[in-house]
C-alpha cells in the first residue's frame, strides 16, 4: 500500500464492510414488530447462557484466567529483558567478562560503570562492575555488543529490594560457582540465533 | 373450613415470641446481607472467569469480615453543604423499610424454644414476625417506602451526581411500581387473598399447583419490576457507575453507606421470598422438606439476580420508562382482563 493510499481517509472510497445491522424501522408498526422480535428470540437467553458457560468452564475445566501471582508465575519468554545475567565459562568456573567494556561504551543510558586492571598474570580482571537500575531502561545494548556472551539478561523481573545496589553489584548478577551446573547457554538477547549456520553469507569480497 | 382448624391448632403467638422472631429476622438477615455481597463477587468472578476474593481466611470467606471492620471503622464524613439531618437519616430509611418488609413475609420455619431455656422457654416463635391479612400489600408498601433513602439522600448531599441519582430514583420509582402492582395483582385475584399463608395453601398441592403456571406472564412482569425494585443491573439506574459516579451513594461513606448495601440486599431477598411464596408454591407448612425447598427457591432467584448482572447490559432511563409504560404496563393489563375473564367463566 502506497502511502497516498494509506493517506486516503475518505470514508466511502476505500473498500468498508458495513455490519449488517438490518434496517432501521421506519413506521410504529416496524418497531412494534422489531420489539417482538427481539423480545422472543432470546438474545437475552444467548447472554446469559454464555457467563453460565464461562462459570462452567472456570470452574470445571481449569478455564480461570485469574494467576495467583507471587505463588504461580506466568513462564517468560527466553528474550524477555529483566535484570542482567552475568555468566561463567563452563570448564574452568571463571566469569566470562574479559573487560573490554564495550558494554558501558554502548549503554544509552549510562548506567553500567566498570573498571579493570591486570591480575599478577597479566590478564585483564573486573576489579568494579555496577549497573545503576534506577537508569538503566533494558534495552538490551548491552547482551548485544558483548562478544563473549558474559553479560545477558535474565529472567529476574522481581525488582523490588530495600536497597538499590542489591543486585546491582557485578557479584550479585555473576552465576554463583557452586551453582554453575546449572548455568544455562543463554537462549535470549544477544545471543546468536538457533538457525544462525544457515543464515550465514559468504562476505563477498569485491564488488 | 380446614384452614380455621390448622389456626386453632398452632400455638398462641406472644409479644415475646415475635420479639424474638425480629432478633433472629435482624440477625441472619443482615448476616446474610453481608454474606450476599460475597457470594455476588464470587459469582460475577466465576462468570468472568476470575476468582474473586481469594486471601481473607479459606477461598475468601472472611472477606466480610473485613468489609465489615472496614465499614465500621471509616470516618464518617458528611459534606458541608449537605443538609445533615436528613444526610444522616436517608441510609437509615432504606435499611429499615426493608427490615420492616421483612417483618411480615415468611423468612424461616417455626419453632418452639425448649422448656430448659431460662426465661424464654415454652416460647413459640412464628413462622412470619406479624402474619397481616394484607402481607402482601404491606410488604410492596414498604418496599415502595424504602426508595424515600436514596431520593432523600440524592437530594440532601449537596452532589450534582446525588442530585441527578435522585432523580433518576423518582424515575424509576414511577416507572416499575405500577408494573409490581399490576402483576401481582392477577395472583391476588386467583388466590382471593393478600395474605402470604392464604397463597401458601393454595398452591401446597406440590409443584402442578404453583401459580408460576397459571399466571407465567405475571411472573415475568414480577420480576422485571422486582429487579427494577431492588435497583438490580439491567435497571441499576440510581448509582450506575459508568454514568453517575456512584449516584444517591456519591458522598457516602463508612457504615452509612454500608446501611444502603445492607437494605439492599435484605430487599433482593425480601422479592426473592416474595417471587417463591407467591409464584413457586412457597414452603410446606409440614415438613422441613418445605423450608429447604423455599430456601433453595430463594438462592435460585438471589443467584439470578447476580447471574444477570453478570450477563445484561444496563438501560438507559428513558428505556426504562418506555419499558414499563408502554410495554409492561399494557401487558399486565391485559394479562389481568385475561385472568379476570377466566375466573368469571
């Protein structure tokens, strides 16, 4: 559709589909047969056949809407943006940020402050890691950008706590080491797609 | 001739009796007011597929309780420009009359007190508080009495949206009350009688005897005007939210406008009780089959009640009285020439 046509809101031009409403009566004696139709065909008996359906269905057939919430949780979706993740190499147990701080260069809102130094072997270690979650907005920047999948987003959405540097702190967001077992590969943001393989093109080299 | 020998044979009905018929009356019925709103959000909840009140105590059931605590414990605000006496009067109106209607409909079995009881032993405690000739006349009457509450207070609290729920209260009140008459009045002329035991007896010959299928048009009228009467949905015209904020209750709060939910509720069951006696063959003086049987009768109409909240759309004043006057009212009419005619022939 091309946006002239999109631009088009002349009501009678495009192609609308009225309702069919029938026809609005026009002597007394139309409406008095329209009270009588609608009087005995039971649209009334229609409505309250269908909340009597529905009770039915809630009650009998596990149809109810209603979640009890912080006992029964919906599950959410891999990609979903809540607090960050921070992840740990499978093999050895040591955390997967290799400092390049590309995350807190990308970060539209400034909320991720890091600093590193070199360990006594010469490699570069995280020595400060905060996220500030009063300004961060998940967009997700970050999980994208870090080429070591070391910072994702997790699944922790519960954001309430007493003290906002509660998880903010890069110990909080690191996977414990007694539960890395359990470290799962990241499925969700910045991660690279299932069908990755496939959607990979040669780069051509000359144009 | 066989109704004289059944009078001789129940006991004496004292003054004591009928107080203590009142206590039981105010008590249970204004616990059952109470346990009416719970079962109302329960049953709109199902409907609409959520579970209503869920935390306070098991599956909710001490959400009353809390309601009440809350009710009673609210301040009492009364605004400024309000004229106070009546402010304060008006909720009051509307619990009473429903009360008093109450007074003379048959509520629960009765019994005799056992003679171990201190002071009240040997007392019997009557079926109906006040057995009137003219039960029904009365009850209709008060009924009627009991829309003086929210009139008055649309009018005293000084609310625009008071004002025009008043309004729409006097509305109402003219458009149904000819259309409870009337129907009801074919019954009347079936049984010959306005009192609730004379219509009991006609119809005690088990269900083929009920009115409801002599008289299927009244019944119909009856209750429309009967959810009209108790401010139910499809004519929840004097506080509909969506239009008038809360209406004749706008500026109410606390316990005072718990007073109006209360009267509310005794009156749904009180035209519950009416439709059962009069229409569904009400109770069996007998047995205790009879009494469960009207209850059941009762909670059917109660839950209809809410069922069709939970279904209908409201209606528009004016559709209302177009409603009653040009189509109910003719339909009752000639319903009762039709019952007349029958009864001459």
């Amino acid at each position: 559709m091309s946006l002239e046509q999109f631009k088009n809101r002349n009501v009678g031009t495009q192609r609308y589909t009225m309702l069919d409403l029938g026809k609005d009566p026009q002597t007394p004696w139309c409406k008095v047969r329209q009270v009588i139709r609608r009087t005995f065909k039971g649209d009334l008996l229609v409505g309250l056949w269908v909340t009597m359906r529905e009770m039915f269905n809630a009650l009998f057939r596990g149809n109810m809407a209603t979640l009890k919430y912080p006992y029964e949780k919906l599950p959410i979706s891999p990609r979903y943006r809540a607090i960050h993740d921070m992840l740990r190499l499978l093999e050895s147990g040591h955390y997967r940020c290799i400092g390049c701080g590309l995350c807190e260069k990308i970060c539209i809102s400034n909320c991720i402050t890091m600093d590193t130094r070199y360990d006594e072997n010469q490699r570069k270690e995280v020595s400060e890691y905060t996220i500030n979650f009063g300004r961060c907005i998940f967009c997700g920047y970050c999980a994208e950008v870090c080429p070591e999948l070391a910072i994702v987003h997790g699944a922790r959405y519960e954001n309430a706590s007493e003290q906002r540097a509660s998880f903010s702190l890069f110990e909080d967001m690191l996977t414990p080491i007694d539960k890395l077992n359990l470290q799962k590969e990241y499925p969700g943001f910045g991660a690279v797609s299932p069908d990755a393989d496939e959607n990979i093109k040669q780069t051509p080299l000359a144009y | 001739m066989e109704t004289t020998t059944l009078v001789e044979n129940l006991p004496h009905v004292t003054s004591l009796g009928v107080i203590i018929k009142a206590i039981i009356i105010l008590a249970i019925i204004s616990a059952l007011a109470g346990f009416g709103t719970y079962i109302e959000r329960k049953v709109l909840a199902f409907m609409q597929r959520r579970l209503g009140p869920m935390h306070v105590g098991p599956y909710g059931l001490l959400q009353i309780a809390a309601d009440g605590i809350k009710l009673f414990t609210k301040e009492d605000i009364i605004p400024q420009n309000a004229n106070k006496l009546i402010f304060m009067v008006a909720p009051i109106i509307t619990a009473a009359t429903a009360f008093i209607a109450l007074s003379s409909v048959p509520v629960f079995p009765d019994f005799t007190i056992p003679s171990w009881m201190p002071i009240i032993g040997d007392t019997f405690v009557p079926a109906i508080a006040s057995d009137l000739n003219v039960g029904i006349l009365f009850v209709l009457g008060m009924m009627a009495a009991g829309l003086y509450g929210p009139l008055l207070a649309g009018m005293s609290q000084a609310n625009k949206w008071g004002i025009i729920g008043a309004a729409r209260t006097a509305v109402q009140f003219l458009s149904y009350e000819v259309v409870t008459g009337l129907s009801i009045l074919a019954p009347i002329m079936l049984v010959g009688s306005l009192s609730f035991v004379d219509f009991n007896q006609y119809q005690s010959g088990g269900i083929g005897d009920w009115i409801v299928w002599k008289q299927p048009v009244a019944f119909i009228l009856f209750l429309i005007a009967g959810f009209a009467e108790t401010n139910r949905t499809p004519f929840d015209l004097l506080e509909h939210e969506a239009e008038i904020v809360s209406g004749y209750a706008t500026e109410y709060s606390g316990m005072r406008w718990g007073m109006f939910f209360i009267g509310e509720y005794a009156n749904m069951i009180t035209i519950s009780i009416i439709a059962a006696v009069v229409f569904l063959g009400g109770y069996n003086e007998a047995s205790a089959i009879g009494w469960l049987t009207i209850m059941l009768k009762v909670a059917f109409f109660f839950f209809l009640m809410l069922w069709v909240r939970a279904s209908w759309p409201h209606i528009r004043p004016d559709q209302l009285m177009w409603l009653c006057w040009k189509v109910l009212m003719p339909i009752a009419v000639v319903n009762i020439l039709i019952t007349a005619i029958a009864i001459m022939v």
